[in-house]
C-alpha cells in the first residue's frame, strides 16, 4: 500500500503523489454554478483524469464535453471507511467507487 498523500479519485487511475501542486480538486459543484469561496466540497483527481469529467449545467470549459471516456460525479458520501464517489459512465451505467481500496460497484 501507497502512502502517498495525494491520491486520483477517479475510478482505476493509479496516479499518485505527494506534492499537492501536482493534483487538481474538482469542485462537486462546478465554480460556474457556484463561485462561492464556501464551495470547497472537492474531490483530488489528477489532471488528465480531471479533463474527463463532464457537468451537463456547466455552458463552457473543460467539463462540458461528453466523452465515452467520460463520467458524471452524482455524489461524494461519507462512508465506515472514508469516503464513496456515486458515478455515471457514459452509457448511464451508475457506479459507486471507494477510493482508499481502489474498489468500484454497481448502483
């Protein structure tokens, strides 16, 4: 097991570090929408996994396109073990995705 400080939530990226200048946070709820300095529900993605992420509210910019690589953050939960991300794929298939184990389940 990794103890890297920063690691890509995104469902099978393995990208790690420990330099935070070398991860991006995802805002769940895009800036565009809300650009409240209270908006800081966020998620670490690396920055190619970052490009993948799609918003339909969002008009312009990065998470507008819509990808089969792509997928659509539904939610970010507390969980026993830490956290669970509920993620769309393209095709609609829901996901949730544990990022401490690395571990992915169908909706």
């Amino acid at each position: 097991m990794s103890n890297a400080k920063y690691k890509c939530w995104f469902p099978d990226c393995k990208y790690e570090t420990d330099k935070k200048s070398l991860i991006e946070f995802h805002h769940m709820t895009p800036r565009e929408i809300n650009p409240s300095p209270l908006n800081k529900v966020v998620i670490p993605l690396c920055p190619t996994c970052h490009k993948l992420i799609y918003h339909p509210l969002v008009k312009c910019g990065q998470h507008t396109l819509n990808t089969e690589k792509s997928i659509q953050i539904l939610g970010k939960y507390k969980s026993t073990t830490g956290w669970t991300i509920h993620y769309m794929d393209y095709y609609g298939v829901k996901w949730f995705y544990d990022p401490d184990d690395r571990h992915k389940f169908k909706d």
